[in-house]
C-alpha cells in the first residue's frame, strides 16, 4: 500500500492525543453501561461502517457565479484519488470512491482500478453525466437528455449510461447513479407527462443494460437546473420510475435535493417500506443549495435519517443494503478539510442511531407514550459520541485529531508546489 500521508506523522499525533482520548472513552463507557450499553460493541459498529466520497467533491466547486480555486486543488482523477486517500487515511470511514464521467475518463480502466487499490481504495457507483455537453459531442443536452424531445439526444444520452455501466464494469462497481437535469423553467414549455414517458421509455433501455448484480440509483431533485419542473422532481416521481423499471432500479435520496423543511427521514422510512431505498448523497443545505457539509445545519435531521436506517436495518423487508455517499462540492473550505468534517457527522449521527433505547422506543410508542417516545431518542441525540469515533479511527490507523493531523501534514502546500494550477472556469457541480 501507498499511503499518501506518513503513518509516523499520524501516530505521533495520535501519541499526542490518546491519554486524553482514552479517559474520556472510558468515562463515556462507563455512561454507556448504565444505560446497559457495551461502548465497545456500538465502536464495533462504527468501525464497519463505510462511505463513498464524489471525485468531483475533491475540487473546489463554486457558487452559482464563479469559482476561487485554491492552491494545490487536483485537476485529474489522479490527483482526486491521492486527495481521496489522504481522507481515507486520516478518517478510516471513507474506503471508497465516486467517480463521474466524462469527467473521469482514461484510457485503461484496470490501470487506474490498480491505483486506487494501491492507495486503499476501492470504486462505488459510478455516475453518469448528460447535464452538460462536452467537446465534440454530437447532439446537445440543451433540451435534457434521457426525456429531451430530440429522439438522436435521447439516444445517446442511453449510449453514455450504457458506457458508464461498462467501464464501471472494469472499476469493481455495482451501481449507476443517474441523476439528470432535465426539466423545464416555464409553464407550458414541454408538457409534463409526455416528458416523463419519454424519461421512463429511455431509462429502460439504459436498465435494460444493467448487469445482474447491479442496480440503477435514481436521483430525484426538485430545484436546478430547471426550476419550474424537473422530471424526476421529488420521491414520488423517483419511486414511480424505480417501479415502473424493475427491482435493479432503487431511490437515491440526496438530502439537499427537497424543498425546505420537507420530512427527509419519513422519505427513507417510505422507500425502504417499499423495498426502493437505493442509496444517499449526504450534504446539507439551508435554502436552495446542496452542497454544505454534511449536519453543518440540520444534524438531527441527520440523526433521524439514521435513527430509520437502524429501524430499517432491524427490519430488512425486501433486503437492506443502502449505497451510503458525501455529495458536496465546497466552494470556502478546503475539499478535503470539509469531507473529513462531514465523515466525521455522518459517523456521530449513526452511533447515536445506535445508542437509541429501541425497546424503551418502541414501547413508548405502542402504548402512545409521547414523551417517553421522544425523550428515547432525545438521550441518544444529547450523547457525545465523538470519543468512540475517534477510538474507531485511532485502532484502525486513522487519527484521533483529523483536522489537526492533516494540518500538520501541510498536504495541501506541499501539493501546491506540484499541482498545476486550476483554471478559473465556471461555478457550481
Ligand atoms: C449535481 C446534482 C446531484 C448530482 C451531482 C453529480 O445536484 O447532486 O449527484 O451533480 O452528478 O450536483
Ligand atoms: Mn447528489
Ligand atoms: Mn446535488
């Protein structure tokens, strides 16, 4: 293994940490056990638990008007892989990697398949793209793409999905995300069931490409690029299209794709009711944005996100295997400083998910106790569970202090002197 940061640098910090850690693991443990809770079982948990991070969160992304790129930012998959092991290593929550392309072609899959195995990581879905065009591409995706009324556009946006299915493929991956941004920014400017029929008649040739163990993550968004419609625009339209499909097709749910306030965690419990819950894009957002970090405005919608996955969990129905991914694009953090941030919250959110007394829970809730029903999962949400991640993370490599570590690392300043500069280009992913 080719780690990029030097594991004498993380122990050392680690050294420097753990008294401190350990006292406040075995006063949290002792907590725990009154509650009749083992600590080292919930960090067992923990300490299974994975997610995927986006190549295309790795970069500065932008606000909807320009872009400040900082010093040292990859500019290829390669370097997004490296800046991808670097939050593996410190986190050991995040073993693999989204890719998007075209953004992430190359020409030999198995090479880079290699590399990222020699940087301890591993590929998750891949992710198509037809919201944008690309240098000589044929058809333009200005009318939308998989539902456009152009029958040429349709087609190969179909042939890109199919292409994504292949070299995903050759990566180890099991799933393709397909999230499109077909929609409409005024009434009457495609008509709305027509648009969806279209959609679904070209989603299925796309399904129909699906090798048998992989599945079709359909990602809804109400808002952007189109914001008077967009076709698959909320859960509702994604369940309908993911049943119309078959049962390869699931529901990817990104959390900062609904309308403010909306009930995100009664959306999980729906779609795994329905045996559709396909996967997350975790961020957070506070209007109409989608890329904050990950609880930086909601964490305890976060909390009851995880507070049904665990119910879900304990009750499979059609099976339980959700796609767990960070979906930002930071535009005032560093990349990398902000993935670790949201790791760090997605983690806490699942151990205190954990932690809920569910037969106090479900007691309370049968015998239409609300406040005891509620105060179950308030004592779970008010515990600290930052030292059991910690410990997670210090046994398995990771360092105690990630923000601190990796700063020590100067990472992003030594890249700076290597990586050639980011073009100013446009705003937002
Ligand atoms: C856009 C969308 C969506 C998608 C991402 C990558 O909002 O979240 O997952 O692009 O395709 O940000
Ligand atoms: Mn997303
Ligand atoms: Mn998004």
């Amino acid at each position: 293994m080719n780690m990029p940061l030097s594991a004498e640098l993380i122990a050392e910090a680690n050294t420097r940490d753990l008294e401190a850690l350990e006292d406040d693991y075995a006063s949290l443990g002792r907590k725990l056990e009154r509650a009749g809770i083992a600590i080292d079982a919930i960090k067992e948990r923990v300490a299974d638990f994975s997610l995927a991070v986006p190549t295309w969160g790795a970069g500065r992304g932008g606000t909807r008007f320009a872009k400040f790129p900082i010093a040292g930012e990859p500019t290829n998959i390669h370097e997004k892989l490296e800046d991808c092991a670097v939050i593996s290593q410190l986190s050991r929550l995040t073993p693999r990697v989204s890719p998007h392309f075209p953004w992430d072609k190359v020409s030999d899959y198995g090479a880079l398949r290699e590399e990222a195995a020699s940087l301890g990581l591993g590929f998750d879905a891949v992710n198509s793209n037809t919201f944008q065009d690309q240098p000589g591409q044929a058809k333009s995706y200005a009318t939308g793409s998989l539902s456009s009324t152009v029958a040429a556009t349709r087609q190969q946006a179909v042939e890109h999905n199919v292409e994504c299915i292949e070299i995903g493929r050759q990566l180890g991956s099991t799933d393709l995300t397909v999230w499109v941004g077909d929609g409409t920014n005024f009434p009457g400017q495609q008509d709305l069931a027509r648009s969806l029929d279209r959609y679904l008649d070209a989603a299925a040739q796309v399904y129909a490409a699906l090798p048998d163990d992989w599945r079709m993550l359909l990602e809804h968004k109400m808002f952007e690029p189109a914001f008077y419609s967009t076709v698959i625009s909320d859960w509702g339209s994604s369940i309908l299209a993911a049943q119309e499909l078959g049962p390869k097709a699931k529901c990817l749910v990104d959390l900062g794709h609904h309308a403010p306030n909306v009930n995100i965690e009664q959306i999980v419990a729906r779609l795994h009711r329905f045996g559709k819950l396909g996967g997350f894009h975790f961020n957070d957002s506070k209007y109409g944005d989608d890329d904050l970090d990950s609880g930086s405005i909601n964490p305890h919608q976060l909390f009851l996100v995880f507070n049904e996955l665990v119910e879900a969990e304990l009750n499979p129905r059609e099976g339980f295997n959700p796609n767990y991914m960070i979906d930002q694009s930071h535009n005032v953090t560093d990349p990398i400083e902000s993935m670790l941030s949201s790791a760090e919250t997605i983690g806490a959110c699942f151990a205190k998910a954990l932690l809920v007394d569910r037969e106090a829970l479900h007691m309370a809730q049968e015998a239409n106790d609300t406040m005891m029903a509620f105060q179950a999962l308030r004592r779970a949400y008010n515990v600290d569970v930052s030292p059991i991640l910690a410990m997670a993370r210090h046994e398995n490599g990771g360092a105690i202090d990630m923000l601190g570590t990796y700063r020590e690392s100067r990472w992003r300043d030594r890249k700076a002197q290597e990586r050639k500069a980011v073009g100013l280009g446009a705003g937002i992913v």
